[in-house]
C-alpha cells in the first residue's frame, strides 16, 4: 500500500492526503496554509472582508464536496458586510448593532461584537437582545458576574426570556458546565 500511496494511485485521494498528514505534518500544514480557504479565513481574522469573501468563494468552486463550514463562514462575512453597511447609513440603528455583533461573534472577533453589542444599549437602552448578547460574550469569557448583571438588565426590559432566566439561574447555581451548547441554542434562535 505503501508504494501506491508515494505514487499518488490509491483509488480515494483522501486517502492519500491522510497518509499524508501522518508522514509529513509540516508539508501538510504549510500546503494548508497557501489554500484559499486558509487565507481567506486568515484574512477574515485580520478584518479584510472582500479579500476573505473573494478566497472563500475561490475554495468553494475548488473543493469537490459540499462544505458547510465554508458556506456558513462566507454567509457570516457577507452579514458583516451588509450591517456595517447598513450602520454607515443608519449610524443610529441599534436592531443592525446586534446584528453585527452577533455575525462577529460567530467569526470570533467577540470584542469588536461586545463593543457592538455595549453601543446597542447606548442607542437604546431598553433594548432587551443586546443585553441579553453582553451577557452571553461575558459568560463565555468567565466574567459571571458581568454576565448576571446583563442578564438582569435584560430581563428587566423584557421578562419573558425563558433562555435569560435559565442562564442567569445557571450563574446562580454555579452550573456553568452546558454553557457553549446553550450558547449555540441561543444564538439559533435569535435571542
């Protein structure tokens, strides 16, 4: 098997790239690093949107199989594209804020999406989601008492947020454990 994987005719090409990866993990990685899908995550990270969108759209006509990663990735940047757009317009729009915030948050660039979510509560300060959004970013960083402070504020604007009540009483009880699952259920459904 050897021979046919140095000669690149193993039937399955994934195959070979794993054989690969056990062989030569630099080469693997180095090679990984020059795909557009590695640069245009890297340039997303450095806050060049087009450039990133331009890469990730590249590897997405490149790759043979169906990437739901990518997909979601190139979605995220082109939603930080339209509200920092929409902001540049409507500089006031607190809704378009979290919005950001929260499509920066799935890029994880959380403090450029807690700044957004903290200007939110200063263009509306009844706007119950973006606080609910600075407790989230700051349960996630360990901050439980900053977090129990957004929670409180959130519901104090709106206290029908079953998923606030049920994060503020994890704060309470010391129960952090389930916390990034319900983090992702919260954030697929819009709290």
């Amino acid at each position: 098997m050897d021979e046919r994987m140095q000669a690149g005719t193993v039937p399955w090409p994934w195959i070979r790239r794993l054989w690969l990866m056990k062989r030569h993990p630099e080469e693997v990685r180095q090679a990984w690093l020059r795909t557009p899908k590695a640069r245009g995550l890297a340039a997303a990270q450095e806050g060049r949107l087009p450039a990133a969108i331009r890469l990730l759209e590249q590897a997405r006509r490149e790759n043979t199989w169906a990437d739901p990663d990518l997909d979601a990735h190139i979605s995220e940047l082109r939603a930080i594209r339209r509200y920092r757009r929409r902001l540049q317009n409507r500089p006031n729009d607190p809704e378009a804020m979290v919005e950001l915030g929260k499509a920066l948050m799935a890029q994880e660039l959380a403090d450029e999406a807690l700044a957004c979510f903290r200007k939110a509560t200063v263009l509306a300060p009844t706007y119950a989601e973006a606080y609910t959004m600075i407790g989230l970013e700051l349960q996630y960083r360990g901050d439980l008492t900053g977090a129990e402070e957004a929670y409180r504020q959130s519901l104090r604007y709106d206290p029908n947020q079953l998923a606030v009540r049920k994060y503020l009483r994890s704060i309470q009880q010391g129960h952090d454990g389930q916390f990034a699952d319900d983090v992702d259920v919260a954030l697929a459904a819009g709290a």
